[in-house]
C-alpha cells in the first residue's frame, strides 16, 4: 500500500504542475547560460583570496584623485566608481592589483531579462510569482516521492546508485537520470521556494544599524590605509563592497559590507567605529540567489543546466509510462461469475499484463470464457475452474503496486468453488529477491488448499521462449492446445555482444545426443558460472537461454541436441573459429556461494556443467559435495576430467553418481533419500543446496526435502532462503 501511496502521489504531483514545471524548466535551462557568458569575459585578473582590502584600496587611492565606491560581483570581477585626473566619472570593471581600467559594466541583455521575468513571474506579477514559487514546492515534493520510489526499487539507501535493469528506455532513464539529478533538483527547488517567500516578506525583516560615537572619533594617530589591520585581514574574495569616506572629515569613513558582517572603519587611525553581523536571512538570500542562478561558477551552472533539462526528460518518460500503463488496461468480454478460468495480475508497470492479454485472447479463440483482474480485486469466482496468477516482484521481495492486498484477500474472501491454480512469476535475475512474491503466492494458495496444477514458473526479463515454454505445459495439463504467437510479445533483443566458437564436442559422440561448446566473448565481458547466455538462432526476439559455467576464463556450455530444437540446432551447427552474437544474463541468485559453511550441488543432465565452473571457483575449499545424476557412464565421460580435477585439488569433497540406466533407475533424488541425514544437517548449519537441470528433477528434490522437513518437524519455507535453484 505505501508504494502506492508514493507512487500515485508522484503521479499526481506532476501532472497537477506539468505547465508551470514544463515552463519554469525551458527558461531555467537558459537563464542557466547566462552567468557561463558572464564568467567568459575577461575581467577576472588575479586571485582574490590572496589579495586584501588594503592593498586595493592602497593603489586606487595612489592612481585617482577620488575614489568613490568599490564592488566585487558574484563572478569575482571588481566594479569601482572614481574621479579620474581630468575630473571626469569613470566607472566599470578594474585590475584590483594595478587599479587599470579594464572595460566598461555591459547592459543587461534584453533577451534574458525578458526570460528571467518570465521565470519568475509569467509575467503576472505577484500572483505568477506565488505560482512560480508553489510549483517550485511541488518540483520538491516530486523529487522527494521520487527518491522515495528509488530507495523502495533500490532495497534501501546502501543501493542506492546500485545497478539498474534496462527493462525500457524510458523507465531506465528516468530513475538513473533521477537518482545524479536528485541533490541539483532539490537544491533548485529549496532554494526557488525561499526566494519567492522572500519577496513576499514571509521572513521578518531585521535590519542591523550601526552605532557610532561621532564625540569619540579620533584622528590621530594617523596610520597609512595600507597598514590598517582591519582592512589587511578582509580579503578581497569576502568583499561585497566598500563605500570611501566623502570627505576627510573624521566623522565621514568607510563602509565595508562583507558576506556576513559589515564594518565602519576610521578613515585616519584604522580603528573599526561598528561592526554588526548580517541577519541570517541576508546569508541565506544571498546563497539562495547563487545556487539557484549558478552566478559566479561555470561549473554549477553547467550542473543546474544539466539537472534542468533532465527535469524535461522525466516529464517526457513519466507521461510516456503512464500512457503505456494505461494502454494496459483491463477489458474484460466475460464476466467474473461467468468465467472458466481466471488470469489476475500483479504488475508494477503494466509489462506483465501483456502478457496475460496474450494468454487470455488466445483461450477466448479457443472458445473459454476468461476473466482477466489485478490481484487487488481478486473476488469470488462462481464458476471458476482454473486460476493462473502472474505477477513481477518489487523491491525487497514485495507485491507490485497493484497485489499489495492480494494475500488478505485470499483469507478473507471466500470461494464456493474448488480451482487449480499455475503461478507465473516474472522479474530479472539481476535482483536477488527474483520473483519471490510470486513464490509467497504460491504458498498461500496451497495453504488454502488449492490444487497446485504445476511449479512456479519464472520468467526472466520478460523471455518469451520462457513463457512459451510455460503455456505448453500449463495447456498440456489443463487438457488444451494453446500457442501463443510470438508476434503478440515481439521484444527485440539488446546488450548483444560478439563471442567465438573455441570448440565444438560431436554430439553423435555421446548416447545422450548431448555436446560441449566453449566460446570466448571478442571483447572483455564480466560473468561467472551460474548466469545465462542467451541466443538468438532466427535473429530476432525470439531467445533460448542456457546454463554457463566459467573454466579458465571461457564459457562452457552442455546442450542436448534435440530433433527439431531451434536453440540446441543453432549451437550444434556451429563451427570453429565462427562468431555470433548472444548475451549474457546475470544471475546473480545462481552464484556459487563467496561463504557458506557447506554446499549442496544437485544436478542431471547438462545442469551439471554450471558446476564444473562453480567448482573450479571455490579457491577457498568450501566443504562442497555434488549429486550428480546421468544416464550411464559414457554420459558422465563428458565431465569425468573436470570432475576428477576437482576432487583432486580439493575443490570437491565427495562424488555422488546416479547413473540411471545402469544402477537400476536410481536417480539424484534417491541419493538424497539415502542422505537425508546429511541433507538435513547441510540445511540446518545454514549450508546452501544448489539445483540444476530438469524441471521433473527439481520437482523430485523439492519433494524430497518437504518430506525430510516434515520427518523433522520443520517449516520447509524456513529454508528456502538457502535453496539456489536454475532449472529447464
């Protein structure tokens, strides 16, 4: 429900403010060039940090017969007013170290000062500025809401600057470009609402005066200006300006206003007569002015100019998201109490729910009444016969913005009619909480007592080959034929990178049809055992995705030729020394363990290469213990060295072999029942328990370990956190 909450208040926010923010933006963006162009004049001759007041009062005095006033801008260029020897005005910029006159103060252009008042004000005076100011607010309460989205997405502020998935342009720019914009915005926004307060006198208005003793000034003994302390301690870098005396009456002296004080100082003896500290409202206007205008510093102003066309940016990608959820909407043909099956929905985007438009057209075709929802508004369902959820994970392993009740609803809403139910998560591997709601759900829905029609199913960056995987054999099992085109969810592939066939093993050579590839990526490319490659055999979106393990700095792959198979035909067609292009996958909850007091690996079939590479990465000698199951002993030839190498270093403890066509049909999970001692053990020392292969097998293991768990009276959820699994 927060998320919610922060997202429909971000959502409100900017379109409640679009124009204003929209206009505000395009004039800030040039108004941001304007003290770049101020900063590029030639007027900034030494460094003012080093020079003090009384050196540059010195020399003005020496070169002019009066000197009437003296002014350091923001962009540390000295104006000074003075009479020269012909007793003529002069006035403008000035060498502070030769007192030369450098060049006349230019004109405001007229083209920016038409654009700042069109900043400030719309030209609706008082009223605009009030405008301006608010939307200034609400640009910061957007800013905030949006953090707030971040650090959700994020799983807290330690990730925040943490990688993000490229799932589509415009949601992937908008939070990176979102997160380095964030201090610039809130900056611009703080200090636009302070400015505009002020000119509404919001802030008490406290003037400090002066309080001189005319009756004790004296004027004796005279000291030279250039050794008056005061004026030799105020560099000139902390001066705003300083007005000289009008005549040599003792009474008349100096008036020298700094950043946060101003001092009346002796015009003879050097002696300050007042000084007073400037209000804290002064300070904060006048730092509110530089920040907000960039006025002094080319490189601020460059980020503020940056930070504001971004702000154009998320308008666009925002408007463009919130058109594509709504794209998505639900339309229904058939009622809820009309429906055989039903389809909800968890989605933080509206990426899912293409999907389960394609499910649902494509059973409607095939004649089935369907009711598609969000899991928000799951209800009872009369006729109801099949439920198939799909839903994405958020954050640390929350519900999407449109399930988050989904779970109560399922206790509290009752249902008259018994159903199966298929879950279907989807999500990225870069996450380490991948799909996790959709397991949550699963749970729940067997302890409600549904029927279970088959595992959860997970999708990965929203592959159709996975999902067209899932549909054969959900329609299998509910007694269809259901295919969904490929050209309802045409996803182009991206972040392709070259690799080159190193070898190729014959798959005639093995009874199992099965073979090895080893590629080399062309340029350099991080991934490790566990993560994905996945190819492209017909060049276009439709992808297959397989198991990597990483030996000697190349990646392995084990695939099993199949008659008609696209992907494994593909591989096997490949020549030595050939190139194609493919990508790989992150997979980050199917990593070999950096501490772990024991491992688990169970495989069969080619889910055993990844091991052979976790295995040559485990340098540590992480007690690590494989179940490995295979047909016969010439399938198990394929990885023998490997595995032997392994076992000889130390890599691996201990070899347990299932070889199912020669030992009687005994296969992994067998070993498992045999061990279930040890098994137990590994998982209450906290060890971790890897699964790789088939889907039946992993089906096995989970049966497996729910039976050793109720033998010791254990909650098997309380160990899923340690089960890695990656299976087909």
């Amino acid at each position: 429900m927060t998320i919610s909450i922060w997202r429909y208040s971000h959502l409100t926010l900017a379109i409640s403010s679009f124009v204003f923010i929209l206009l505000a933006s395009v004039t800030g963006i040039i108004l941001a060039f304007e003290p770049i162009l101020e900063q590029i004049q030639p007027y900034k001759m030494a460094d003012l940090d080093t020079l003090s007041l009384s050196e540059t009062i010195t020399v003005f005095k020496d070169t002019y017969p009066e000197v009437i006033a003296l002014e350091v801008d923001a962009n540390e260029f000295v104006l000074a007013s003075v009479i020269t020897e012909e007793g003529e005005s002069l006035s403008g910029y000035f060498n502070p170290q030769t007192a030369v006159f450098l060049g006349e103060k230019p004109e405001a252009s007229t083209f920016f000062q038409f654009v700042t008042n069109l900043h400030r004000s719309l030209f609706l005076k008082s009223t605009g500025r009030f405008l301006v100011g608010f939307c200034s607010f609400l640009l910061f309460l957007i800013s905030i809401s949006g953090a707030v989205l971040v650090l959700q997405r994020q799983r807290g502020f330690k990730k925040f600057f943490a990688k993000i998935v490229n799932e589509n342009f415009s949601q992937y720019w908008h939070v990176v470009l979102g997160r380095w914009s964030l201090i610039p915005i809130i900056i611009i926004t703080v200090t636009g609402v302070y400015l505009s307060l002020e000119k509404f006198d919001v802030f008490p208005n406290i003037k400090s005066s002066h309080e001189v003793a005319y009756e004790t000034i004296a004027a004796t003994p005279v000291v030279l200006i250039n050794n008056f302390p005061a004026l030799q301690e105020v560099k000139l870098s902390e001066l705003s300006s300083v007005e000289f005396p009008f005549s040599d009456d003792v009474e008349d002296y100096y008036t020298v206003e700094l950043e946060d004080r101003a001092l009346l100082v002796n015009q003879f003896t050097g002696e300050i007569l007042s000084e007073v500290q400037s209000p804290l409202t002064s300070v904060l206007s006048r730092l509110s002015i530089q920040l907000h205008t960039g006025k002094g510093s080319i490189v601020w102003s460059l980020i503020l100019a940056v930070a504001t066309i971004n702000i154009l940016f998320f308008i666009y990608s925002g408007f463009v998201m919130t058109f594509k959820r709504r794209q998505s909407r639900i339309k229904n043909k058939f009622t809820k109490n009309s429906s055989t099956f039903v389809i909800l929905v968890g989605s933080e985007n509206g990426s899912t729910l293409v999907f389960a438009n394609a499910l649902k057209e494509q059973l409607m075709a095939s004649g089935h009444s369907v009711f598609l929802s969000e899991l928000n508004a799951y209800a009872t369902y009369k006729n109801v016969e099949h439920v198939i959820v799909m839903t994405s994970t958020y954050g640390e392993g929350e519900a999407p913005v449109n399930a988050t009740n989904f779970l109560n609803l399922l206790n509290t809403v009752p249902q008259d009619k018994s159903y199966s139910f298929s879950v279907v998560g989807f999500g990225s591997l870069a996450y380490p909480e991948f799909c996790k709601f959709a397991f949550d759900i699963d749970v729940s829905l067997q302890q409600q007592g549904k029927q279970q029609l088959l595992p959860v199913c997970t999708i990965n960056d929203k592959s159709f080959s996975s999902f067209e995987q899932w549909v054969g054999l959900w329609s299998k099992a509910v007694g269809l034929t259901i295919v969904v085109p490929s050209s309802s969810l045409d996803v182009k592939p991206k972040h392709l990178k070259e690799f080159k066939v190193i070898s190729v093993t014959a798959s005639k050579d093995n009874p199992d049809d099965t073979f090895k590839i080893v590629l080399k990526p062309n340029k350099r490319l991080q991934f490790t055992s566990g993560d994905l490659l996945a190819i492209y055999p017909k060049n276009d979106y439709h992808e297959r995705l397989y198991s990597i393990g990483k030996l000697h700095g190349a990646l392995h792959l084990s695939v099993k030729l199949h008659a008609q198979g696209l992907g494994s035909g593909y591989l096997n067609a490949l020549k030595k020394d050939a190139i194609f292009s493919a990508r790989i996958i992150e997979n980050k909850n199917f990593h070999f363990p950096k501490k772990s007091s024991r491992v688990v690996l169970i495989g069969n079939g080619t889910g055993v290469l990844p091991f052979l590479g976790m295995l040559d990465q485990n340098t540590k000698n992480i007690p690590t213990y494989l179940y490995c199951g295979l047909r016969n002993q010439q399938s198990y030839a394929l990885y023998e060295n490997e595995l032997n190498a392994s076992l000889a270093n130390g890599h691996l403890a201990k070899l347990h072999l299932a070889l199912s066509q020669e030992q009687g049909k005994v296969y992994v999970q067998d070993l498992l029942l045999r061990d279930v001692v040890f098994i137990f053990e590994t998982l209450s020392m906290g060890g971790t328990l890897m699964i790789c292969g088939s889907l039946a097998m992993y089906q096995g293991v989970q049966s497996v370990l729910r039976q050793l768990c109720e033998a010791n009276k254990t909650d098997f959820e309380s160990f899923r956190h340690l089960i890695k699994s990656d299976c087909y």
